[in-house]
C-alpha cells in the first residue's frame, strides 16, 4: 500500500517531521544523503525545484542572496553563482560567525562553480562575513521538512534557519520586505498533490515564514500575513546556545549597550533564585569586577598596563597564562574592553594594553581559566572588528617589575597614544 503522509489532527511539529522522512524514504524519493531523517531532506527532483528560482523575480532583482548549505538547495546556489550575485552562506552551526561568501577564483568555468555550489566548495573557496561585514540580503533561501500553502514552516528541529533569520535582522541585513523562498518535493496525500498542512498553534514567534514555495512542478506565492521574527527573542536563549554559537555574545553584547533586554532563558529562573548561595556567590564576583573608587593606571610608551592590587600573585607562581587579543579596531579605547571583559565574565589579573598594534594581552591566574576566557571571547566585534582571540604563543615570566604593583584600573580611559 502507498504510504500516507497527512499527519493526525493535533500532531506536533516532530510528528509532521517524522511523518513526511519516513514517506520520503518508503516512497523511493529520499535522494543523497540518506537516510534523510533528523536532516533537511535532499529529494529526487531537487535541482529541477531550483532551477524554478531563475523564473523568479525576486530571485533576478536580487543582489545579494543567502542560501542555506543544506544538500538539497545546491541548485539555488549554482544559480545565484551562475548569475554573479553575492552568496552567502550559514557557517555550519554557526560555530564560526554568521555567514561564509562564497567568492568562486577569477575566470571559473561551469565546473568551478558547480563545485563552488557544493559544500566541500563552500569550504574552499568562501571568506568569513563578520558582525559588521555590512551584509545587505535581498533573498533569503531556507530549506524546510515541511510546509504549508500558507507559508507556515517545519524545519528539522534545531532551530538554526530561524536562529539565522533572527540575527540578520539584528544585524539590519534583513528588511520587513526580504522574501523567503524554500524548496521543497511535491509530497503526495491521496490523489491530491499538496504541500503538507501543518496547524497554526504549531507556531512561536521565534519561527520563520516564507513568502514563495519552489516544488519540482509547481512555483506557490503564499501570500503569507504571518510576521516574521523581529529579532532575536534572548529569553528563549540560553547560556548552552550562547555557548555553542560565539557571534550570539558580539550581538547580545549591541544590543545590552544599546539598552536593550537580552535576558536570556536561563536568567529568569536565576532571578527566582537570586538568594541562594550560588547567587549570592556569582553576585559577589560581579561586584569584585566593578570598577574601585581607589584605582590607578600605568601608561608605559604606547602601552597601557593594570593589575590587580594581589598582583605578587604574578610573580614566580609558573601558573600565569597570557591570552592575545588582536585585530583591536582603531577607534577602541581600553574602557570598551575592559566592560566587554567584564560582561563576558574574562576580567584578567592583568590587562597590557598596546592599542597602537591594535593588541592586548591578558593575563590569567591558569592555563583553563585563560582558555575559559579564550572560550568566552570567541567571535567578539568590537567596533567593526571582530577580535582574534587565542592564547599568547611565548608564554613568558610575567613578574616583571615595572608593573607589579599597579592597582586595577577602572572603566575610565587614560590618555593612551594612538
């Protein structure tokens, strides 16, 4: 018997997903790679849906395009290569930034940009896009599980294709009017060839809608009034995802100084604990990071050097590790990281500014507690810039005199040469 796909009334998103990977696979329509289960699935017929992208008009005004790497959208990105607009594509879990362009070598033939398409292209020939790369998306192309008519969408489960959207807005990449396309297979109930229908309830604010629905025999306008996200909704994110996806901190940072609430998921349950001795305990060390009232700085030629007042703690100890912040935009002064610093819980026993290199080094009591930090301050923007952050190479004697005995600077900025 033909396998059946409409999902039961009252079926959750993960039975809709469930529902429409087995029906791929039982019906011979799953293609590489397989299974397609718990994956955005690549399905017979994928680069015929593609294709249909080239007849669009969003797709031929588009300048600049950002299309998922999931396998099945190969075809929307050859086209977008093919047709010499600026692709952009998710860094992979976001674990490295927010977008890799892919930039295909001068003169590339036909078969140079097919491979440019394919996710070992991606690897070879793309170039990071940070926080402030200036990215202006004028398509957005998302892969999907599944989808409705109305544009309402199911992607596999983690959340990334949302996650993604979200950012751009924050960033300002993103307009109201930027239009979504997904690929998706003609799925079959019945007689009737539909795209699955999937009940509104299923839906959070944080979920994703698109606007066109590319099948291998048919091109849907959804038409859809549903709001897209608005930004990222902090208190459905929590410090696990901030963990997981380093440039969430440079955009939480923005939106913090901008006086914006980024209280996370985790944090509204901290706040219901706030006496508790681990509370407590957290408070106190944020307090010990305020800037002193009694605070003093040391300018040394063009460096900037402060310390803490247990700074003996830095002689002969042997534990003392130095991380090297680099790629310091010019128009940050010390106060600004010394407040990302703080706020990224990596305040140094040590901080040795040298703004003229566009540098700084930061001393830890250890070596896990300065990859802790290394860890922390992973993806940073700062000023346009986004820091590169890794511990120092030549790991020195940090007792060095001339600085001992300097207390802890504050968030003030000293006149530092530039």
């Amino acid at each position: 018997p033909r396998p059946q796909l409409c999902p039961p009334p009252g079926a959750s998103k993960e039975d809709v997903r469930e529902k429409v990977w087995d029906y791929l696979e039982a019906s011979g329509l799953a293609d590489f790679p397989r299974p397609v289960h718990r994956r955005i699935p690549n399905f017979k017929g994928s680069r015929q849906a593609c294709c249909s992208i080239k007849e669009l008009d969003v797709f031929n005004r588009a300048r600049e395009v950002k299309v998922d790497p999931d396998k099945p959208l190969e075809g929307v990105r050859l086209a977008a290569l093919q047709a010499r607009k600026t692709l952009l594509v998710p860094t992979p879990r976001l674990r490295t930034g927010l977008f890799n362009k892919i930039v295909p070598p001068s003169g590339a033939t036909k078969e140079i940009l097919r491979i440019c398409a394919t996710s070992q292209g991606i690897k070879e020939y793309s170039v990071p896009v940070g926080l402030d790369g200036k990215a202006r998306v004028d398509l957005v192309v998302v892969g999907s599980v599944a989808v409705s008519e109305k544009g309402w969408r199911i992607g596999k489960g983690e959340g990334y294709a949302d996650m993604e959207y979200a950012m751009m807005v924050s960033m300002g990449a993103v307009q109201e009017d930027t239009p979504v396309v997904t690929i998706v297979h003609d799925c079959q109930a019945s007689e009737n060839i539909q795209v699955v229908d999937i009940a509104e309830e299923l839906l959070d604010d944080h979920d994703l809608t698109v606007d066109y629905i590319l099948t291998p025999t048919r091109t849907i306008k959804t038409n859809c009034k549903r709001l897209k996200p608005q930004g990222i909704i902090w208190h459905k994110v929590s410090y696990e995802m901030l963990g997981k996806i380093p440039i969430l901190k440079s955009l939480r940072y923005r939106e913090k100084q901008a006086g914006k609430d980024v209280t996370l998921q985790d944090e509204h349950s901290d706040l219901a604990n706030a006496n508790t001795p681990a509370a407590l305990n957290e408070k106190a060390m944020a307090e010990n990071t305020r800037p002193q009232a009694a605070t003093g700085s040391a300018q040394i030629g063009q460096h900037y050097v402060e310390s803490d007042s247990l700074s003996p703690r830095l002689e002969g100890s042997g534990m003392i590790t130095t991380v090297y912040v680099g790629n310091i935009s010019p128009s940050i002064r010390v106060s600004e990281l010394k407040c990302a610093l703080r706020e990224f819980h990596a305040t140094p026993l040590r901080l040795n500014w040298q703004g003229a290199q566009h540098r700084a080094f930061l001393d830890y009591k250890d070596k896990a507690t300065a990859e802790s930090a290394v860890s922390s301050l992973k993806g940073l923007s700062l000023g346009g810039n986004t820091l590169r952050v890794e511990l120092a190479k030549n790991q020195r004697n940090k007792g060095q005199a001339w600085i001992k005995n300097l207390p802890l600077g504050s968030c003030v900025q000293p006149h530092v040469a530039r």
